[in-house]
C-alpha cells in the first residue's frame, strides 16, 4: 500500500489521471464517500507485448493523517 499525505478525494483524482496516464479502460470508479469513506477504481490494462487483458483494482481508504491506495491487478489468462 501507499499512504499519502492528501484527502481521499485528491488522491481519487490522482489515481484516475494516473489511469488515463497509462491507458488502462476504465469500467468502474467509485468516489470515497459514504458511511466509510472508501473509493474504488475498477479497469482493464493490455500487456505491451501480446495485448492480453489483465484486470486492475485500486483502492482507497481514508487515513487520520491522510490516505491509503491500494492497487491489485490479475490477469485473466494464466
């Protein structure tokens, strides 16, 4: 994980520049919010070399003293 020193709404807008940055096709994206304040970003990033899909998740949870980004990711073949 990555903690920040920034609001979960900044670092919401980091990710998803981050994700436009990259290329990824993004499905999903959950603003942090609601009861637990959590935020979510749900795309598809292509490997450089074959374009096989892989699946990317990124997280992020609310800190007292700032944020906290989690990023997964899984390929769907293999």
């Amino acid at each position: 994980p990555l903690t920040l020193d920034v609001t979960p709404e900044e670092a919401f807008e980091l990710v998803r520049k981050a994700a436009a940055n990259r290329g990824w096709q993004v499905v999903e994206a959950v603003r942090p919010g609601g009861r637990v304040g959590l935020g979510r970003l749900e795309a598809v990033d292509r490997t450089f070399l074959l374009k096989l899909p892989d699946d990317v998740t990124v997280r992020i949870r609310p800190r007292a003293d700032g944020s906290r980004v989690d990023v997964r990711s899984a390929s769907r073949i293999g």
